[in-house]
C-alpha cells in the first residue's frame, strides 16, 4: 500500500504513516522463519516554525518555598530557648541580710588576752678557750650516759667538800684535772665537767679527748684478779694480793678494789642481798659499767659491787672512815672505768 500523509496531523503534514503489522500475523512470519520487524522509535517532534513548544520543567521551580520554612523553624527553636532557660527559670538574687546590732551580754564578752612575758634565755655557762693548746676540734659526745645516771652519787647524810661552780666536780677534783673551779664548762664544749670526767672524756680540753689519752689518768691492771680500773695519775696503787688493791691520795680518802667470790654465779643484785640479808631492792641501785658489766651500788652509795666470771668485785670509798667525799666524781669515774680482763 502507497504511504499517504495524515491529513489531519497539522504539525507533521509530510511526515510518513508507519503501519505495524497485527498482532495474528506474528505467528505466521515466525513459521516462514521470517523475522518480525522491530518497533522502531517515534521521531522527535519538531515544533513548526513560529510554535513554542510547550516544555514542562522537572524539578527546581519549588526550591524557595524551602527558605521561609527553615527560617520560620530556627525562630521558633530560638523562642523556645528563651522561654526554656530564660523566662521560665531567671537568676534569682539573692537575698539580702539585715544588718542589726549585736550586743554581748556580760556573760558574753570574752575575756582580755594578755601577751605571756617571755624571759630570754640564760646561757648555763660562759664558753672559753680550751684549757689546752690544741688547736679545738669537734667535741665527741660523751659515750654511754646511762652509767653516768645510774651511778649513784653519796647519800644525804654524807657531806661533800666545797664545790665553787656547782659542776660536780669539787674543788679538790677541779685541781686534779686541772678545770676551772669557777667554771661549770671549762672547755667550752657543751658538757659539765663532771660528766665528762664520770664518762672517762678529758674536761679540759677537747684534744686528747679521753682522760687516758690526755695523761691524766692511769690503767690499773690485776693480775690476779683479772681486771683493770682508771685511777687517777697522782694517786698511788698499793696491791694487797689476790686482786686487792688500794688507792691512795693526798686527802686520804683511799679508793680500794677487794674480790669476793660467785661460785653459784648468781646476779649481782642477788649476791649482794644474799651478803646482806637486811636490805631491800629497792635501796640499791642498778647501773652499767661502760664495759657493759652489771653491778649496783648500796643503799649508803660508797660501796659498787660489779660481777664477772663467777667473782664479785667491791670498789669501796674511803672504808672504814666517815669524812667528807672530796673525790664523788672520781670514785664514779674509777666504776665506769672498770673492765674484766679474762
């Protein structure tokens, strides 16, 4: 059939007429083995000259309605923090206290405070050049000061002989390790001189620090009795055998050292209440030599017993005589210095 233009089609009037063939001739074409002719695409229409095509846009012509909308959410957000955090809970100030007069009743009025008079210290003793030429070095702490408290010093009942400083050491004995009598603290070192010299330390001076060094006191040393004790340089050692000796000095208030036995090597304290069957505990006194022996002191404090290896010895003061004790700090001096030598 001739292709004949559409008459009433005013946009395509030359455009040709495509006929499609039925639907019941597709089985018969697919029998001849003849393929069926594929659709083919309707051809862009062309607007005819002086025609605006009418051409829908797709999207985008709606994009401004948006921005009213958001505005209107952010204000509406804002408003709402305001009446949240602002209106609904506002900083309250806060409240003001009344000053009012406050009046204390007698009861009430606190007491006057006064500031404590402070007294400046007092120096105990006026520090001076050392009694020796040596150049001073620094003093040693005198060694094992509970010998020094636990040896007794002579009862009430005893007089001691003039003491000018006050320092333990009476004048005899200032004399005898050659201090000053006026002086509590003749080298300046910090200790009386007592203390020192109970403690075997040289009052004088600080160098030769010990007595022993300083020449001032000699080592006694029993053969027979196995032992050794200090006693002052001046004195004089007189053994009387079997480890008994006596000390004598000028003043005749001798110091002696006698042995006694301890087979059954009980304590001292035992032993001596043992020998003296009338006294108490508590009237001796307990001390230490600086060796570390045990011994105590009878109720009168002229008398030490000290034991070791099975054997008591007894340093007695001036025995058999009551006179004045020139030599207190001297007599405690030769206990501390007391050594067993086996």
């Amino acid at each position: 059939m001739p292709e004949s233009a559409q008459p009433n089609n005013p946009l395509a009037p030359n455009e040709p007429v495509i006929h499609v063939i039925p639907a019941e001739f597709y089985g018969l074409a697919t029998r001849a083995n003849i393929q069926a002719p594929r659709p083919v695409a309707a051809p862009a229409v062309v607007p005819a000259p002086g025609v605006t095509p009418n051409v829908k846009k797709e999207g985008g012509g709606k994009a401004w309605i948006l921005i009213p909308v958001i505005a209107l959410l952010v204000l509406v957000g804002l408003g709402y923090y305001v009446w949240q955090f602002v209106l609904k809970n506002p900083v309250k100030p806060a409240p003001s206290v009344p000053k009012t007069a406050v009046t204390l009743t007698p009861a009430e009025t606190p007491p006057e405070v006064t500031s404590p008079v402070v007294t400046p210290p007092v120096e105990s003793a006026t520090t001076t050049e050392a009694a020796t030429s040596t150049p001073p070095v620094e003093a040693t702490v005198p060694e094992a000061a509970t010998s020094t408290e636990s040896v007794a010093s002579p009862t009430s009942d005893q007089t001691t002989a003039p003491d000018a400083d006050g320092d333990g050491l009476t004048n005899v004995e200032e004399a005898l390790y050659g201090t000053n009598p006026n002086n509590v603290d003749s080298d300046g070192d910090g200790f009386s001189d007592s203390v020192e010299v109970i403690n075997l330390y040289n009052p004088a001076g600080y160098t030769p620090n010990k007595l022993i060094e300083a020449g001032l006191v000699t080592a006694y040393v029993s053969t027979e009795g196995r032992y050794q004790i200090y006693y002052p340089t001046s004195w004089t050692a007189t053994d009387k055998g079997n480890g008994d000796v006596v000390f004598d000095n000028p003043q005749n208030q001798p110091i002696a050292v006698s042995v006694a036995d301890n087979a059954a090597d009980r304590s001292v304290l035992d032993w001596y209440l043992d020998a003296n069957p009338g006294a108490k505990p508590s009237q001796v006194q307990q001390f230490f030599t600086k060796s570390g022996l045990e011994g105590v002191r009878g109720p009168d404090g002229r008398t030490a017993y000290i034991s070791a290896d099975k054997h008591v010895y007894i340093i007695s003061y001036a025995p058999g005589l009551q006179t004045e004790t020139y030599f207190r700090s001297t007599f405690q001096m030769m206990i501390n210095s007391f050594e067993f030598k086996p």
